[in-house]
C-alpha cells in the first residue's frame, strides 16, 4: 500500500519531535488525554444537541502499557474520526493547534520559531518518545473503522479497520532506549500514575489503568496475590473550581503542602474566581516560612497555569512581580491556548491582564491580613518583609502608591513594627517630617546620641535596619506628604526657634574654636558644629548631603572596587556639656591638647554611629596619656 507523505510543514515538525532534544518529553501523554478529552467533549456537546442519550459518566479514557511489546495505548470513547479526518487532522498540521500557532506569529522569523520549547505541541509530540504510532478510531455514527499508523516523517497509511465502538485508540511503539534517553521508564504504573497526577489530575474524565495490587495471602506469612484492579487516576475536579463553602482550610492546606512540597501549612491561601476583562480561576498561597534558598539566586518564582484545566507551564514567572515572588499557586484560564510558548506568553495580552489583577489581589489580601490579623502579618513580614522592600526599590520608585502601606517599620515606641500610617496618624501636632534612624540593630539606634533628645520632645523615630531600608526611604520621599528625615543627617532640624536662635548665637561665639577643631580633624570630617540635636552626650556624628553614614557602609560593604560613595561627616558638639567648657579652656590655652581632644570626641562619635575608627591603637594610646595626666 502505499504511503502517502505529510504536508511540508507536518513534516517538518515531525523531523524535529523525533530528534528532539527536548527535556520534557514526557508531556507527550498530557497531549494525547488532552486531545482524547477534547474528542468526548464533542461527543457529549453533540449528544446534548441530538438527545443521543449520552452521558458523562459513560465517557472515560482507559490507558494502560505493555512492558514486552514496548507500547503504550490512550484509549477514549469519544467521538472518533472518519477517513477524511483521519487525513486532514493527522496527516496536515495545518489542522493542528501548533501550525496555527506559527500562522499567528508571521512576524517572529518562522525558520527559528523553537516548536519543540512551545507548550501544546499536539499530538505529534507522540513522536519525541515513539518510533512508530498508530490510530485505531471509529467516528460516532459510522459504520467503518480506520487504522492510521506511521513511522515518522516517511510518511503514513490509512487502512480499513475493525473496531466495534466509536472513539480512538492511540497505541505508541517506543523508541529502544540508548545511553542518554530511558524510554523504557514509561512502561512502570508509578510513571504513568504519577504523570497522569501530575499533568491531567483535572481533566474532567475518569483515566482508568488497571494497576497491580498485592494482598497477603491467607494462612501464608510473606506472600501474596498479585491482582489486577482498574483505577481512576486521577481526581477529576480541580479543587480551585471547587466553591469555597465546599472546601476547609485543611483541604487547601493539605493541597499545598502536597503539590508545592511544603511540610509547613501555608500561612493562608487566597482562592479567588475573577471574570470580567481577565476571567480566570487562582489558588494562590502564602508560605509560612521562606524556602532555604529564597533570597538567593536558585530561586525561581512562577505559579502554575492551566489553560480549561490543562497544564501549561509548571512555573511561570510571568504571573507574579518581583515583590511577590514569595506566591506559591496556580492560576487556571479559559483565555489561554493551550498551544502557546514561552516567548509567547511573554507577549500575550490576557496574561498581563491576569498578572495585573493577581497583584492586586495578593495586595488586598496582605492589606487584610495586615488590619486584621496583625499577628499573622508580622509573621509574614519576618519571612518576606525584604522581598517586597526590594520588590519596591527595583521598580524605582513606580510602585511606591501600590506597596507602602504594605511597609512595616520597627518604631522607638515600644520598639514595635508600625505602619507608615499609623505612625503619620501619632505624629506630634507642629511635627512635618517622618524621623528615621538607620543602623544595624534596633537597640544601637536606640542609644544613638541623637535619639535621646527627640524622644524627649515626644517625637517617634522609624529605626531601619535593613540594608535595603534606607534607599526605599530615599526612594519614597515622602508619605503622606510628610517627608522622611534622617535624625543623623545634619540638617535635621527639630528643634524649636528659640533652641536655633541660641544655636546660632553659640555658633558665631565659638567659630574659631570650631574652626580649630575642624582644622584637626582635617581630611576626616567636612565640618565641625554646635549642635540641638544633643542632651546628655558631648558629640555625634551626622553627615551633610545626599550619602549618609550608613550608606556609606552598606555600598563600602558591596563587592566591587570602583569608587565608592563616601558620607561628607559633620562632629556636631554639644555647647552645654561640661567637656565644652574644657574644649574652650584648650584652645585659650593649649591648641596641642585640644587637637588630641577632638581625635578622641571624633573617634567616641564613630564608635556610638557603629563605624570603624582608623586608628584604634592611637585611640587608646591618646585616651591613656589623658588618663595618666
Ligand atoms: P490540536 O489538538 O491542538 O488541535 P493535535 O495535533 O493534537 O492538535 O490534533 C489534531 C487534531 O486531530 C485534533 O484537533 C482533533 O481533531 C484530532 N484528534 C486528535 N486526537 C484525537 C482523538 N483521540 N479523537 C478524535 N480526534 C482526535
């Protein structure tokens, strides 16, 4: 008989299933129950539209694999193809979903377009694991049966065939193992199982396989009776479909901790049914803890898609913005084809829908969390809290309307996590800025110099510890419209006008005892002055313009050797405390000694801001020779 050729294009992507390189060839059996699915669906719509009498429940796909023949066999009862089908679905991919895929795209160059990358490579995808295939089917309502088989880009044939009911049988010959491919590993039930499970666990059809069980044998300790059983693969409604009434936190929990492999209940999950510009099912959950390798590069962000209940992609990154990468989920959409690749997705319009209204979705729900359960959201913000600060500061800034009320920051009041709003809503009357001090730990800040005199006045202060926490401030501006303000900056104005004026006064009084000092300190500090800023302390240390001391640290302590930024740092001095006194003996009378004094009150000023001092060993030795005077 003779062989009939496939179309160019057919041939083609034949070429390339067969020498395929693809990693995931195993989702070949996803496309066959996908298109097997497709072929009951017709039958049952056909049987709604004809009173046929057809039920659901009569249709099923049954699979099942032959160890010594090498052949694995998809069967379904649905409704089946004529000899014109045959040879127009089979034989012409133009009928297929991926040509339509490439007729889509004229523009991406067609030669390069990567077939065997898409996701829905149909049902030639058979070819990247058989060497030979064939289509045992009878179209519903016929009286003749059809056997298509090929071998690959040779060719096919058609030829007359018996079968007694409608539906197809796909039978796929594998290929014979070699040293980098083991095809043989499909012909085990736990493979099959798990692919099924993994793959088509949704698909709304019972895939049947009979499946060995063993039971003890009566009487006989250590034997058994190998029988075989037929069982339903695979569970058949997805739970995201579910109604939510239907279903309890310990299914959800249970779901997640089986399919993203966590031991750990999720913290919560989000379950949301959304129609209208973007229509799509997500089940969505929120870790309890991070995963060990979250902030690091191995991570890989991504929610599961499912196209009508089909897996797609197992990750796709596309679905979730950097600040929310922490999501584990799925989202489900009638929008998508199935035959769509990954640089495809990349383009497609419904994805950035769904991607959009996901966001604000996950949003909401940690804003609820927040007003709700404040507990639980603290919880959340120990194990994510930075990945949305950086989330926030690489989008520069364009997302700050959308994320800051997500911030927490801890505050010098009851050193407690606060909200931005809930710290602008405890503001002083008369207080027009939002005082942060940034530095390593809480209780360091909590003992700068600075601190003391504000919270006397009343005035709470964000204290950031984070690396990150300082460039988000800077990159917020304000909140509120109340500005963020460094208390270790040297413009921090917080004192009253009388406490300026007399500043200014003392000031102009000891220029030239400043100026002497600063002379000292000379290539260390841009400046020497009085200072409000300070109660019982004699110095600190603040810095002028726009790169601040702990900026300094955190870029110093980034690899790389180009110049680094350095703070312009200003010894600020505190006029009342009884050292100045002596500052102003020293320099009536022995500019030497106040010299040695400055480097020490320099050096006391790095140490409190937690910076390194040049010189230790001279540190000390200058403290000694005061202490033996
Ligand atoms: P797609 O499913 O994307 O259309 P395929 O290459 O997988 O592309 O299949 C081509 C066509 O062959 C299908 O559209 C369908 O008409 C037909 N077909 C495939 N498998 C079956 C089946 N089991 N029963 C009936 N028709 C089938």
């Amino acid at each position: 008989m003779a062989k009939k050729q496939f179309k160019a294009e057919s041939k083609r992507l034949l070429e390339m299933m067969i020498n395929s390189i693809y990693t995931h060839k195993e989702i070949f059996l996803r496309e066959l129950i996908s298109n097997a699915s497709d072929a009951m669906d017709k039958l049952y719509f056909k049987s709604m539209q004809e009173n046929l009498g057809i039920t659901r429940d009569d249709l099923a796909i049954n699979l099942s694999f032959n160890k010594d023949a090498r052949t694995i066999t998809i069967e379904d009862n649905g409704i089946g193809m004529d000899k014109d089908e045959l040879e127009n679905n089979l034989g012409v991919i133009a009928q297929s979903g991926s040509f339509r895929f490439k007729q889509d795209n004229a523009d991406a160059d067609k030669e390069e377009v990567d077939v065997i990358g898409q996701f829905g490579v149909g049902f030639y995808s058979a070819f990247m694991v058989a060497k030979k295939v064939t289509v045992l089917t009878k179209k519903y309502g016929d009286e003749n049966a059809y056997l298509w088989s090929s071998e690959g880009v040779d060719g096919y044939t058609i030829t007359d065939a018996e079968k007694d009911k409608n539906g197809s049988v796909i039978t796929l010959f594998l290929k014979d193992d070699t040293e980098d491919e083991d095809y043989s590993e499909f012909l085990a039930e736990y493979k099959l199982r798990s692919l099924v499970k993994r793959y088509s666990d949704y698909i709304r059809y019972p895939i049947k396989m009979p499946v060995t069980k063993r039971k003890p044998k009566e009487g006989k300790e250590g034997e058994y009776d190998e029988t075989t059983e037929i069982e339903t693969l695979n569970s058949m409604v997805p739970i995201w479909k579910k109604s939510k009434q239907e279903l309890t936190d310990e299914q959800y929990n249970e779901y997640y901790k089986e399919k993203f492999l966590d031991y750990m209940d999720p913290l919560t999950h989000i379950h949301s049914k959304t129609e209208g510009t973007a229509t799509y099912n997500a089940l969505l959950f929120i870790p309890k803890k991070a995963p060990f390798d979250f902030y690091t590069k191995e991570y890989e962000k991504g929610l599961q898609l499912y196209s009508s209940g089909v897996m797609i992609m197992e990750k796709c990154a596309d679905l979730l913005p950097d600040y929310f990468s922490f999501v584990r989920g799925l989202v489900d959409s009638e929008d998508l084809s199935l035959n769509i690749s990954r640089e495809m997705l990349q383009h497609d319009k419904q994805l950035k829908l769904i991607e959009k209204s996901l966001e604000r979705t996950i949003k909401n729900e940690l804003k609820k969390m927040l007003n709700n359960d404040r507990e639980k959201y603290e919880e959340f913000w120990k194990n994510f809290g930075l990945q949305i600060k950086y989330g926030l500061y690489s989008s520069y800034g364009t997302q700050k309307e959308f994320l800051q009320d997500l911030l927490l920051f801890t505050s010098s009041a009851e050193k407690k996590l606060t909200t931005l709003e809930e710290y602008v809503t405890r503001m002083k009357e008369g207080q027009d800025a939002i005082y942060f001090a940034s530095g390593e730990s809480v209780a360091k800040l909590d003992t700068l110099p600075q601190t003391e005199m504000l919270k006397d006045k009343g005035y709470e202060i964000l204290y950031l510890t984070d690396n990150v926490d300082e460039f988000i401030v800077k990159m917020l501006v304000d909140y509120d419209g109340k500005e963020f303000k460094s208390i270790q900056s040297s413009d921090a104005d917080f004192e009253t006008e009388d406490e300026k004026k007399e500043k200014k006064e003392k000031s102009e009084q000891n220029k030239d005892l400043l100026a002497e000092m600063k002379k000292a300190l000379e290539g260390k500090v841009a400046d020497v002055r009085i200072s409000a800023k300070l109660r019982s302390h004699p110095v600190c240390l603040t810095s002028d313009g726009e790169v601040s001391l702990e900026m300094e640290k955190v870029l110093g302590a980034m690899p790389g050797n180009e110049m680094k930024p350095k703070a312009d740092r200003v010894l600020e001095v505190n006029a009342d405390h009884p050292i100045f006194a002596k500052l102003q003996f020293l320099f009536d009378n022995d500019k030497e000694k106040l010299a040695a004094y400055a480097d020490i009150l320099y050096d006391q000023a790095l140490l409190i801001e937690g910076l390194d001092i040049d010189d230790p060993v001279e540190y000390c030795n200058k403290v000694c020779a005061l202490m033996v005077n």
